[in-house]
C-alpha cells in the first residue's frame, strides 16, 4: 500500500496530477482542492490510498491523512465508489462531512452530484457512529472589555484574583451591562461590589474583636 508520495510535480490536469519520484510519474487521481495546492516543477507530498482492482491500480491524492480517512471511510458504503468520493470531498470539507453524519442531515450530502436522497440516508446510516466530529466545541472566549477591566482594577491595586472574583458576579448580577461591553460602566459597578465587600470585611473584623 503507497500511503503517501513525495516528489516534484511533473503535470497537473483537471482531475489528476503526475508526481516525478525518482524518475517514475506516479498518476493521482485527486480534487479540485487538492490539484490547486499542486505546482509544476515544485516538489509536493500528498497522503495517498490505492484501490485495486481487477483491470486498475489507481492512486488517489490528498491534501492530508485527514482528507484520506473521510475518503477511505466514504467509499466503504454500498453503492459510494471513488468517484463519489472524490465528488463528496470536493463539495464538503472532512469536517463538514462528520458533522452532516453525525447530525443525520441527509439533505447535505445529497448535494455531492451523484449522490441521490436514498444513497444519502444509506450514508448517514451506515456510517453513524464511524464518522463522526473531530472538532470539539469552541472554549468560551472571554468578553473584549474583560481584560480592560481586569487591568484597571489591578492598576487601582486590588489583586488579579480579587478583581476576578468581583467582575465575574458582577457580570452575572448586571448581565445588560456585560453584553454592552461599557468598560467605563463594568469598572465602576465592579469598584462599587469590591467596596462594598471591603466594607463588609471590615465590619466583620470588627464584629470579632469586639466579641474577643
């Protein structure tokens, strides 16, 4: 099994390529993608996978192991040979392809030209559970004026952790604020609760010594 090629790019057509590697053309069948990353006369490496068959040897491009995987795992239905799945990695990305399984949507693959509403549902069926999301959900990504206030407040001297402790219930108890992202007006709603809980520390310090 050839999994990869690496060598200087002899000829680039509209469904294939010729790769030089070490004096032999090797032909690669690959995507419309994949064929514009190709440059004549430059050198290339490609994942690839080879199907054979009774009268052929054909080699299949990819611009990464990742495009290969969607591509080997495709072609294992009934019905997808490498021509759909070419067809299918040219219209979706590897990624678009997961997701479109694993949400059972059908509709979405149906759009690769040949790939019929029947042949799209025998998909979702058959490789639910095979083919699934590699990208996790996004982190949550902290507000613009977090870290502005953030900065004023330990500029003022509270501590990094005081001050984060403080904005964060403050966002939660003031959420129209937080979502006009005011620094101006955030910095001033948080002064006021680290005020107030200083004054609350205090009183209870007070409290103690006086008990003692």
């Amino acid at each position: 099994m050839i999994s990869s090629l690496r060598g200087v790019v002899s000829h680039v057509g509209l469904n294939s390529a010729v790769i030089d590697v070490n004096g032999f053309g090797m032909l690669v069948q690959a995507t419309p993608q994949t064929l514009a990353t190709l440059r004549v006369g430059r050198e290339a490496e490609v994942a690839t996978t080879m199907i054979v068959r009774e009268d052929s040897m054909t080699l299949y491009a990819f611009e990464d192991s990742t495009q290969r995987e969607v591509f080997e795992t495709l072609i294992s239905v009934s019905g997808v040979g490498p021509r759909l799945g070419l067809a299918a990695l040219a219209v979706h990305p590897p990624e678009a392809l997961r997701q479109a399984v694993a949400d059972g949507d059908s509709k979405a693959i149906s759009k690769v030209p040949g790939i019929g509403p029947k042949l799209a549902g025998r998909i979702v069926l058959e490789l639910a559970g095979k083919l699934v999301p590699v990208e996790g959900p996004a982190a949550p990504v902290a507000p613009a004026w977090e870290d502005q206030v953030l900065q004023a407040l330990t500029g003022l001297g509270w501590s990094e952790k005081d001050a984060g402790i403080a904005l964060e219930k403050t966002a939660e108890e003031n959420p129209e604020a937080a979502s006009g992202a005011d620094v101006g007006h955030m910095l001033r709603l948080t002064l006021r609760r680290l005020g107030q809980d200083a004054g609350r520390a205090g009183s209870s310090r007070r409290a103690a010594a006086g008990v003692n």
